[in-house]
C-alpha cells in the first residue's frame, strides 16, 4: 500500500467524519419527520392570520373613543397592531415547538443516540436553532403579512387603514416575524437548559404572559424603570408601529430580546457540556 492510500476503517472513518453541514442536516431532516412540527407550525400561522383579520374586521371607531377593553376596536390602535393582534398567541405556538425540538429528545431518550453522533455536542444545540430560527422567521413573516392584506379588506375606509407602503409597516410586520423567530430559539434553549418539555412550556408560558403582570405590583417607580426590559415587552417594541413614552424603540426592543435569548442559549450550551445526557 502506498503512503497515500488509505485503509477501508480509516476511508470509512473520514467519508462519515462528523461536520456542521451535516448535524445540520440530521437535525432538519429529524424536524419535518415530527407531525409535531407540521401541526404546530400550521397553528402558529393559522393563529396569526386569523386573529388578526377578526381584529381588523371587527373594528369600531366609536367604541375605540369609548375606551373600551384591550381587544378589537379599543384605545391607540392601528391597521398594524391589529392585524398583528395574534403575535402573543403565535409566540406560544412556536416557543413550544422550540422545546419539543429539544426537550422532546431527552423525554424520548434520543438525545443519548444524538450525542453519541455528535460527541462535541454544541453543534447540536447551534443546529436545532438554526433550523427552527429560519423556518419560524419566513413563516410567521408571511403570516403577518397576510394579516395585514386581510385587515386591509375590513378597514376599508378607516381613518387608520393603511398600505404596505406606509412608513414603518413593513418594519412592523418583518419585526414580528423576527420576533416570533427569537421567540422559538428561546424554546430550544430552554428545551435544552431544563430538559423537561413540561418545565420549559411553564418557563416560557410564565416569562411572557404572567412575569409582566406579577411585575405591576412593584412600586411604581421600579416598575417603571424594569417594565420595558421584561422579554415580551421589550419583543413587542420590535414590531410596534408607534413608539410609546414608555417603550423601547425598535432596535432597542430587539437588542434586548436578543439579549436575553442569548442569555439563554449560553446556559443551555454549559449545561449541554457539563451534565450527562
């Protein structure tokens, strides 16, 4: 044998070597095999759209003045914070399809057969976002989008229907989309980080629906200096079309919600390295 051949165990060895590419791959083939990702994925865009084309339908201008509940026709509103009146719904959907996608394995016992092929083990974790992070962002996006066209339909004649050309409303409906995107990588990590589909659900539900409003009974003045860097406010200022006195702006509501993704990914990669599956 020459000195440039190769034995079949080591040719065999190098022609399955374990690549980025490849884990990637393995984890979008394992994501469209799950009938859990389809039905998921429909809900969330089904919500999306459906919520808001009932939001923007129902509309009333009079009970708007009348300062009504939160919900359709009611305070500062506009054709974009209706059509995307379904975003915290949708957030739900996706964020628990992130934790399927990870914690899913370890219900399973999968996870010790992945890592087991993967023995660096973070290409695992970077793989499952960047999968779900990509699919979830042109998804939703296009859901959002046909909100709006919808909504355009009932506020026809509306001091505030507007038009994709308006300034900020494809700003709006993009941010939602990369909200809700930042939303399921969330759900991976935390998948990862608690390795309890249950456990990450009741984070995830916890942090973006019920911290804010356990938030409300600090005093005022703390309240009001935290309120906007809590994770779903700091998402909606992402897509809101007008800024409020007591919002982020845009880029600054997604440097936060960023940030705190990323938080969370960093103590899912340490705990993915330092415990056993």
């Amino acid at each position: 044998m020459t000195v440039t051949e190769l034995s079949p165990t080591r040719a065999s060895t190098q022609a399955y070597k374990v690549t980025g590419p490849r884990v990637l791959r393995a984890e979008w083939a394992k994501f469209w095999s799950l009938r859990s990702s389809w039905i998921t994925l429909a809900v969330a865009v089904a919500l999306l759209i459906a919520l808001g084309a009932i939001a923007s339908a129902t509309y009333s201008p009079d009970v708007a003045t009348q300062g009504g509940p939160p919900g359709p026709g009611s305070g500062d509103q506009d054709a974009v914070s209706l059509a995307l009146l379904g975003v915290t719904f949708a957030s739900l959907a996706v964020g628990v399809l992130g934790v399927l996608l990870s914690a899913g394995e370890y219900t399973t016992g999968m996870i010790r057969s992945t890592l087991t092929a993967v023995p660096r083990r973070l290409p695992v974790l970077w793989s499952k976002a960047a999968v779900i992070g990509p699919i979830a962002l042109v998804l939703t996006t296009l859901g959002a989008l046909a909100a709006f066209q919808l909504g355009t339909l009932g506020l026809d004649g509306e001091k505030i229907a507007l038009s994709l050309g308006d300034d900020g409303v494809l700003r709006s409906l993009a941010g939602a989309g990369l909200y809700l995107a930042l939303v399921s990588v969330a759900g991976v990590a935390l998948g990862v980080l608690l390795r309890s589909s249950a456990g990450a659900i009741a984070v995830l539900v916890g942090v973006l629906l019920i911290l804010p409003g356990l938030a409300s009974l600090l005093p005022d003045s703390l309240y009001d200096n935290i309120n906007p860097y809590f994770p779903s406010n700091a998402g909606s200022a992402m897509y809101a079309l007008h800024q409020s006195s007591d919002a982020l702006s845009p880029g600054a509501g997604l440097a936060v919600f960023a940030g705190w993704v990323a938080l969370i990914l960093a103590g899912a990669a340490w705990r993915l390295l330092k415990s056993d599956a």
